[in-house]
C-alpha cells in the first residue's frame, strides 16, 4: 500500500520490538551502557518506563549485542517462586526435578559450568510490576546468591512501568533494593529526538527520497504523542494510511491532526 508510494522496503513503524529500529536519543543510549555495565558486572538492574517508552525494543537490543551470553526472557512474571526457578532450569536445559533443593543444586551446577565455558547468564523480566507478591521478588534476590568469590553467576534485569519502582520502594524490599546496582527510567523524547526517532525508523525502512513527513507534521506528532515510541508508531502509521490515499507527500501537518483524531491512547 502506502510503501512503494513513500518509498519505503518495509513498514517503518511496526509494533514488534525489531532492535534494528532502536534509535538511541541520549537517555537511550545512556539506560543501553547502563544496562550492558549491569550484564558485565552480574548485576540485578531495574529499568523502568511508561507503557509504551521503547524498555522491550531496549532489551532485544541488549540481547543481540551479548549473543554469547545465555539470555532467559520471562514475558509473563506472574509465577510462584518454584514457578520462576522451573522457569529458569527448562531454558537453561535443565530438567526440573521433584524437589526444589534439587533444582536449586542443578541450578548452581548449570550456572558454574557456563561461567567456565566462559558464557554469562542473564535473566530479563519483563512487565515485573506484574511480580505477583514478595515471595516471588525473595526468590529473584536469592539467584543473586549464585556467586564464586570473585564473581557473581547470574545477571538479573527487572524491567517494567514505574509502578515496579513504587513497589521495590516499601520497607519490606529493602534486601532487594539494596542488591540492585543499577536503576534507570526512561523518559519520554522531546520534539528534536521525536522527529529524529521518526527519521531514522523510515531511514531503516528505505526511505531515501527526502522527507516523509512535513516540518510542521513533525511538531505535530511529538504535541499529539506527548514523544511516546508506541504512541508516535501509531499515529506514524495511521497518518502514512491517509497520506497514501490522499497521494500526498510529504503528509501534512492537517493529515497527522487527523490521524490522531482517530486514535484512542
């Protein structure tokens, strides 16, 4: 549809986390080094972000810049904490016996043997403001005992809306927080690095044929999606879609005004 017309090889604005679309504004760049120290070092990091602020695309893009370390990615963090530690043996092909204190052992043995082979271990969960309760966050902090004199086994990266910080904030998580060496949210992009966010993505896509959108059509969309990555994708999109049927190009300031007349954030 609207590709060939903007000359574009694929959709700019896409909603899977693709690492190659990450722009990296300043405090991107700075929360991908802070979180690159924290798999370096074996450190439990947290990052937090509003819902939609790029943390998954983030996070994909840490994993592919570490494809020598064994990454666990837990999409769905509401598990009891035998629930995590089988979680944690089955992708690091383990099979989970009957006993928890067995499974801790296979564990520990797994995690020795790949730091001897020289591969780290990183555990990534995502939406963990959604950590049913304290036991399951104790259990997080107990991996972290996975150490050696020298080292820790394991990397732990808690990523989730700042809700996350509000919870790990109460008296009761106080070990926890106190084992968490780095923290980071993200904020949102302001109008220079909305309309450079915008630009580059259609770059990645293809476009070489000058601007897509309009300089007024960029004010636009960062005082329409207040400079939110999931917000800006949505209405990019929705706006291309009119552009394309209008044959309008580059879109207008009045075609994005109307694509985000149409979208319910």
């Amino acid at each position: 549809m609207y590709k060939t017309f903007y000359g574009l090889k694929e959709r700019p604005f896409g909603k899977t986390p693709d690492p190659r679309f990450l722009y990296l504004a300043p405090q991107y760049e700075e929360a991908m080094a802070r979180l690159q120290y924290a798999v370096e070092e074996r450190e439990i990091a947290v990052l937090t972000g509003e819902i939609g602020s790029g943390k998954t695309t983030l996070s994909r893009a840490l994993m592919d810049q570490n494809d020598g370390d064994q990454f666990v990615l837990v999409v769905n963090p509401r598990l009891t904490p035998t629930q995590l530690l089988r979680e944690l043996a089955i992708r690091l092909d383990i099979s989970p016996g009957h006993y928890r204190a067995d499974l801790v052992d296979a564990l520990s043995d797994r995690l020795l043997q790949l730091h001897q082979e020289g591969r780290g271990v990183v555990l990534v969960v995502d939406e963990a403001q959604l950590i049913p309760g304290k036991p399951t966050f104790d259990e997080i902090r107990l991996l972290s005992n996975f150490q050696l004199d020298t080292t820790n086994l394991i990397s732990i990266i808690l990523i989730g809306q700042p809700e996350l910080r509000k919870r790990l904030a109460h008296p009761a998580y106080a070990a926890l927080r106190q084992r968490v060496g780095m923290w980071f949210h993200l904020s949102a992009l302001d109008a220079r690095d909305t309309a450079a966010y915008v630009n580059f993505r259609l770059k990645v896509a293809g476009a070489v044929n000058g601007a897509v959108f309009s300089r007024p059509a960029m004010e636009a969309i960062h005082g329409h999606s207040k400079g939110v990555p999931r917000v800006i994708n949505n209405l990019c999109t929705n706006a291309l879609l009119l552009g394309f049927g209008k044959e309008e190009r580059p879109v207008s300031v009045d075609t994005v005004n109307e694509a985000a007349s149409e979208i319910v954030t």
